[in-house]
C-alpha cells in the first residue's frame, strides 16, 4: 500500500485479513504513518514511524472455531452464525487521521467561549487603562464578528482545506475588528494592540488543534499565562 491507496488508486480506510488455513503469516507494510491494529488478533511486530508502518500477523488454526476445508453441505457457509465466527476471526488495519478537518472545526468552535471572554476582557482592559469609552451595542458588534469567524473557517474550508482556512477566516476577523476599533476608540495604536491580541489569541488555538497529545497541557499552560497577564494590567484599573 502507498499513502493509503490501493489498486487503482483508491482510497483504502481498512484491510482485513481472515486466517482460513492451518497457518496464517501477513506482512504488511505501508507508507501511510497513523495506522490502528484491530481484529481478532494484534500484530507480533510493529514498527511505526513518521515514514509509515510495517507489521507481521501469525495465526495458527488450532485457534479457530471453523474448519479448514469441509464437503458439501457439512458446513453450512452461508448460516449467519457461520460467517459471523469468520468474520470474528479476522485481523488487520485500520488507516485513520487523527485529526481531520471536519474534527478540527469542531474542536475550534468547543474554543469559541474562550475566545469572546478573553477579546471581551483585553477589550475592556485596553479600554478602561486608556480612559476610552465604548457602548454594550459595541461589544455586541464584536462579538458577532468573533461568532462569524467559525462561519467563515467552515465555509473555506470545504474548498481550501482547514489550516488555509484558518489564516483566511482569521485575517478577515482581525481586520475587520481592528478597523472597527479605531472607529470607536479613534486611536490607531489601540485598534494595533486589539489586533495583536486577536493575532496571538488565534495562533494559539490554531497550535492546540494541530496537537493531539500536548493540547491539554499546552491550553492549560497558556490559559494559567493569560490569567496572570490579565491580573497584572487589572492592576492599573482604579475602579
């Protein structure tokens, strides 16, 4: 198999061996680097790297609960019992992505209420700290915007893909809230700051979803940063 194509290039999601003889050996190799061993049996030898994978399967007949070979009728092939212990019996892989676009998106949006408390928060922050007023209708605004980012990244990415996606649905957002807060604050240098915020808060989503077994300690991490940051500029406010 080569990048999770076999034939004529089709695309091959599993590969299923069943051990019909008195012994069974599968060799398997392919250049696909996320497989998952399933069936009735794991592999006696794996070798999994970023290159892609091999594995070796052995199975012995004494194992299993029908025969070799059978005459006629005494073994009724078609009984549903019959095909089910076959079918029991078989072993493979399975060529998985661990992270497809689709989950990706669904994964960003789960950020969603993290993204509006913390654009509300540096907001209200840049705005107290430079004496600058804004009206609720204004955070509403914002918010909006921030809720048709996700709109956005969906719809590109059924046509560009999901990271592509991500930078194009982000730039509009940054932009367009940046320009709408040096509308209402009249200060260019605080719609910079609202803008860079936005920028980082967004590079760091996009990192956390392209991780699958550091995101919880990354997100953590830069949540507990956040919070520290957030205190230390909270500090200036003279409520």
């Amino acid at each position: 198999m080569k990048n999770g194509k076999a034939g004529r290039n089709k695309p091959l999601q599993k590969l299923l061996f069943t051990p019909l003889g008195k012994a069974t050996s599968v060799n398997l190799s392919s250049s696909w680097p996320h497989p998952s061993f399933i069936g009735n049996s794991l592999p006696q030898a794996t070798a999994v790297k970023d290159s892609g994978f091999t594995a070796t399967w052995k199975s012995m007949g004494l194992k299993q609960s029908f025969p070799q070979q059978w005459k006629g009728n005494d073994y009724d092939i078609s009984n549903r019992a019959t095909t089910s212990s076959v079918a029991s019996a078989a072993f493979g892989v399975d060529l998985f992505v661990p992270v497809s676009a689709y989950q990706k998106t669904t994964r960003s949006v789960k950020y969603s209420f993290l993204c509006l408390l913390l654009t509300f928060a540096a907001f209200f922050l840049v705005e107290t700290t430079n004496k600058k007023s804004a009206h609720p209708f204004h955070y509403g605004l914002i918010g909006v915007a921030l809720i048709l980012f996700y709109t956005l990244l969906l719809s590109f990415s059924e046509y560009v893909g999901f990271n592509l996606s991500y930078v194009i649905a982000s730039v509009f957002t940054i932009v367009l809230i940046g320009w709408f807060v040096k509308g209402i604050l009249t200060s260019g240098k605080l719609a910079v700051i609202i803008s860079t915020i936005l920028l980082l808060l967004y590079g760091y989503v996009f990192t956390i979803l392209q991780l699958q077994d550091y995101s919880l300690l990354l997100g953590s991490l830069g949540l507990f940063a956040t919070l520290a940051v957030i205190m230390q500029f909270s500090k200036k406010i003279q409520w």
